[in-house]
C-alpha cells in the first residue's frame, strides 16, 4: 500500500495550490481519506477528511478556501488550496482511514511540502 502525495510548492498569499494523494494497492473509494499538515515546531492537524460516501468536514481556518475531492477512476484525492496564507505553510501529508465520527488514520503517505511566502 503506498499513498503519494505531489503538488506542494512555494506560492505567494492569496495563491493556489492543488495537492494530489495517488493510491496504489489500496481501492480508495472504499476509505476516508484526509489531508493533515504539520508546520515547524506544532503538532500535525488534521486539515480536511472526505468519506468513502462523499461528505467532507474541513478544519475551521480553512473552510470556504479549500475544497477535498475525490476522483474514484484515477484512485486519487485532491486537496484544492485557495487564497493561501502565510500560516497554511506547512508539510502537508495524506492518509487514508476510517471516519466514523473521529477518523482514524490507517495508512500515511510522504508529506509535500507547502511555503506561502511573499
């Protein structure tokens, strides 16, 4: 089971970013899958979770600007970033789980990492 995730990169505030959580060996529609990130010197959060059916749930400073899909025929997550901020800069890691009330993580990906600098 390897979860990869891609498209981090350097961005300027108020840009946009797309990260992407490839699967292979593992059927990802049949999980949750969430996007945490972790920024020097504070603990990992979660940032967005997606469940096999669909619904999404997104941490508070990040809703209305980002957006977790899912495409099912390319066995992939996104993470669409938008108006970034200086304090979205982080490692930015994917996992896929079980979301029943609390998810739980069950397999990590390599993080990407994020830098929102002017």
């Amino acid at each position: 089971v390897q979860l990869q995730a891609s498209g981090g990169g350097l961005v300027q505030p108020g840009g946009s970013l797309r990260l992407s959580c490839a699967a292979s060996g593992i059927t990802l529609r049949y999980y949750a899958v969430a996007w945490f990130r972790q920024a020097p010197g504070k603990e990992r959060e979660q940032v967005a979770v997606i469940s096999s059916n669909g619904g999404t749930k997104y941490e508070d400073s990040v809703k209305g600007r980002f957006t977790i899909s899912r495409d099912n025929a390319r066995n992939t997550v996104y993470l669409q970033m938008n108006n970034l901020k200086l304090e979205d800069t982080a490692v930015y890691y994917c996992s896929s789980g079980i979301a029943t009330g609390t998810y739980v993580p069950l397999q990590w990906g390599l993080g990407t990492q994020v830098t929102v600098s002017s």
